[in-house]
C-alpha cells in the first residue's frame, strides 16, 4: 500500500469515528438538548410500531395526543383533555 493510499484510509477512519461519538453523544443527551424551552410541549412515551413507525404520546400544555408517527408522516390517532 502506497503511503498516499495509507494516509487517505486512516484519514477515513479518523472521521468515520469521530462522527460515530458525535452521534453516539448527540442519542445519549438529545433529551437535554431538544427539550422544549417552556415546558409546553414534551414527550411523555413512544413504543417502536416496526422499523419506520412509532406511535408516540405527546402531551401539549393541556391537551394529550396520540400519534403516529412515519418517516414521512404524521397521524393523530386519538386526542383528550387532561
């Protein structure tokens, strides 16, 4: 392997990994950094439906809803006051 080729796979590997702890640090502590502001707006439980759907109960100052939730879309299910 030429010197070039050798710098260039280890190039790659330093960023490969240096992305996977980003992501890695980002999953582990996304509640602290995405939490609503006010406090008027949270999650309060998801439950994975398949590999691109959850249903996820979100609750909205004084309203509850539930929804589901696709790549691409999302549905209320059913909704009630608390």
């Amino acid at each position: 392997m030429s010197m070039i080729s050798m710098q260039s796979a280890l190039g790659l590997i330093v960023v490969v990994l240096s992305m996977l702890g980003f992501f890695y640090v980002l999953n582990k502590y996304k509640g602290r950094f995405l939490s609503s502001q006010t406090g008027n707006l949270s999650i309060e439980s998801q439950i994975p439906l398949g590999l691109r759907q959850r249903l996820v109960l979100v609750k909205a100052r004084e309203k509850t809803f539930l929804l589901v939730i696709s790549n691409d879309n999302a549905t209320v299910v059913h909704s009630w006051d608390d």
